[in-house]
C-alpha cells in the first residue's frame, strides 16, 4: 500500500504539472490493474473488512477524483477489457459498491462533501444507462448500486436530499424503465429515500424541517412521478428476473438488514377492502398520492427479500445478523404478505438446510415488543431491529414527553 500511494503521487503530480506523458500513462495503468485486482477479492465481509483495514476505500476515492483527469489519458481496448469511456471511474465504482454495504463506509462518504457532489455529478450522467452494449450498462447499474448502497441507511439519505437527488432521480426514471436491474435499483433508492424520510416526519421531524426549509426535499409534482415510477416496476418485473441478473454477474450481498428494515418501514397497513391484484401490486386505496407512497417502500423491502432470498446464503446471513424474527414477523404483522415465499425462508423445513445443526425458534418477547413498537409507530424499523434496549426507551421517553408517542398511538387505533 505504502509503494502504490508513493508511486502514485508522485506520478499524480507529474501529470498535473503537463509534464511527461509515458509516465501519466504509468499511473494509470497503475490503478486501473491495482483497482481491477482489488475488485476480484471483495466477495465476502471478511475480504472486504481486510482491505478496508489497509486502506482500500480512501485510495479507491482518491482515483475516483483523479478519474477526471486521468482517464483522458488511458486506452483499454489493447488490454482485452470492455470498451469504456471512464475506464478508471468505473472501476473505482466499482470497487466503492463492494464497501457501501458496510454502514461505516456509507457514513464517512456521505459526510465527505467533495465526494457527494462528485458523486451526484456522476449519477445524473446518463451515458452509460441509455447504452445498447451491455458491458457499458452494466457500468450504468453499478452506479446506481452503488447509490443504492449509499442511501439505504437513516444515517445519510438525508445528506442526498441536501444534494437535490429527488430531481436526479426524476431525470434518470426514463433510462431504467427497460431493464430490470436498473429499474431495480432505481426503485430501491426511491423506496429507501422516501421511506426513510416518511420515518423522519413522525419521529425526527427537526431534521426534515430542515431539508423542506432548504427545499431540497423535491416538488409535490416529482415526489408523485417517483411514486408511480415504482408501481410501475412493481406491476412490470417479478423477483425472478432480478434474481437471474445476480445470478449472471455473481452478485454477492453482505447484509439483509437495510431490505428488513425497508419491509418494516412506514408501517401503515393497506384498506382491508382494496384489491390486492398482482403479487406485488397493491391499491392502498388512499386518495392522497403521499399516503400511498408509505407504503410502497414496505413493499419494495419485501419484494427485495422475495428476490435475495432464493440465495441461501443470504438465508444465511439473515440468521448470521440475528434478524430472522423481524422476517417471520412481518407477516405477522402484514397478513398480505403471508404467502411471499421470502418469509417462509427461515422456517422449520428451511432452517437446517442452510446452517446445519440450527433448530427453528418462534420470536423472542423481546423482539416481538419490538415489532409492535415498529407497527404502531413508536420507534423507527432502524431503531427497532437494531437499537439497544436503552436506545429504544429513551426514544420512547422523548416521543412521550413531547406526546408524539400518544398521537403515535392514536393514530392506529
């Protein structure tokens, strides 16, 4: 690592200065073949949290600034690799895509200014989702996985509100429509923005004020093409199809929890009288365009558990994180949802044939408290699934004390 980052900077600055073309060349195909090496061993957590140690996320940001200036420089096309206009850019985001899943890597991104504006500046780039040559799109898709990634915490989606991605998100809705990772992708980040958001109206209404006093929150007008965006994709594609994409490109996930707590978010139950239509299509029946959009993140949430969980080992990393309560209980608590065949993927017949040895177990008390504080709206699915038991009384103690709980309460019954 010591040689590459002295290797690299001093051949950095020779191709600022204009100076020495063979050598800006060096440099290049120095991160490119040190990027695409990297990117072959970030499979599993523990790959990832090795490089992550020695420093591998703050040299791939480095070239992801750098791209700019030196992929002017750089041919792929002798190296046998895909035709690329940003060959380096690419691949750092490729490489950063690897890391987001990991929730202190999502945090020290969005909270690096340089980075979020770059970052946006990328994403409304629609080169490559509007390209017929797959390997370019799949380039396209990365990004977006990548944004995905991003913003599917209650740490940071409030860092790209601030950054106007509502709009970003409105402009790239007619490039996706055709594909089914990138309209997938796109309507993840969606879901995760808005459900998250919604989160943050009932139990962190200050931080939100914020955004809507800078209008960065988006129009009324965006807010509900977003919204039927995602029914469209809900109506159009089945799990099945995304499924076979990441079968196709060996995706390998490290986390279930953001598509858990997206399943449990904005936990407003449908109009017992409405018709449910195709699997994943559902009418809530509400005449406000915004009280549909709360529930549409909890039916993405479960839509992406449809899809991972067909992989055992994500089966295996829902037990791993310790959340498979949380899965058996959401149709519990969502009768709708009872006959998605994700969340019978930790019951009994299931159970040993993922981690041998493991017996089936019915809910903790402890975790089903939780999930009836999630369902009546007491604490956040972040809070609820993750938080401690200290973190989640004090939460309970504030929303009392400001009578958000009571209104909470209220609300549902």
């Amino acid at each position: 690592k010591q040689w590459y980052q002295r290797r690299v900077r001093g051949l950095y600055h020779l191709s600022k200065s204009g100076t020495d073309t063979s050598k800006i060349r060096q440099v290049t195909m120095l991160r490119f073949l040190t990027l695409n090496l990297m990117w072959n061993f970030l499979a599993t957590r523990g790959d990832r949290l090795h490089w992550y140690e020695h420093g591998a996320v703050p040299l791939a940001v480095d070239t992801f600034f750098d791209s700019e200036h030196l992929d002017t420089f750089f041919d792929t096309s002798h190296l046998g690799f895909p035709t690329a206009n940003q060959p380096l850019l690419e691949l750092s985001i490729g490489v950063l895509v690897q890391f987001a899943e990991l929730e202190s890597v999502k945090v020290q991104l969005c909270n690096n200014s340089r980075f979020m504006r770059r970052f946006c500046e990328v994403i409304a780039d629609t080169r490559n989702l509007s390209s017929s040559n797959d390997d370019i799109l799949y380039n396209g898709q990365l990004k977006l996985n990548t944004l995905m990634c991003l913003i599917s915490s209650s740490s940071t989606h409030l860092q790209f509100l601030r950054r106007d991605i509502v709009p970003i998100l409105t402009q790239l809705s007619s490039y996706v429509i055709n594909n089914v990772a990138s309209y997938y992708f796109f309507s993840l980040c969606v879901a995760f923005l808005f459900g998250f958001s919604l989160e943050d109206i009932k139990t962190n209404s200050k931080a939100h004020a914020q955004c809507v006093a800078n209008k960065r929150h988006g129009s009324l007008c965006e807010f509900s093409f977003l919204t039927s965006s995602v029914r469209n994709f809900l109506r159009k594609f089945q799990p099945s199809e995304q499924f076979k994409f990441e079968v196709d490109k060996q995706y390998l996930w490290i986390t279930m929890k953001p598509y858990v707590e997206l399943a449990w978010s904005n936990s407003v139950p449908p109009c017992q009288d409405s018709d449910p239509g195709p699997p994943f299509e559902l009418d809530t029946g509400f005449e406000v365009e915004a009280a549909k959009a709360k529930y549409l993140p909890k039916i993405m949430g479960v839509w992406s558990l449809e899809n991972m969980t067909r992989n055992k080992e994500n089966v295996k990393i829902i037990y791993e994180e310790g959340i498979e309560d949380f899965v058996t209980m959401i149709s519990w608590e969502f009768p709708q949802f009872k006959q998605r065949r994700a969340l019978h993927c930790v019951c009994e017949e299931n159970c040993d044939n993922v981690i041998p040895g493991t017996r089936p177990h019915p809910p903790s008390l402890q975790n089903i408290c939780r999930a009836k504080l999630i369902r009546l709206g007491g604490i956040s699915p972040q809070l609820g699934i993750n938080g401690s038991v200290t973190d989640i009384f004090n939460c309970l103690r504030v929303m009392f004390e400001d009578n958000l709980l009571v209104d909470c309460v209220n609300l549902k019954l």
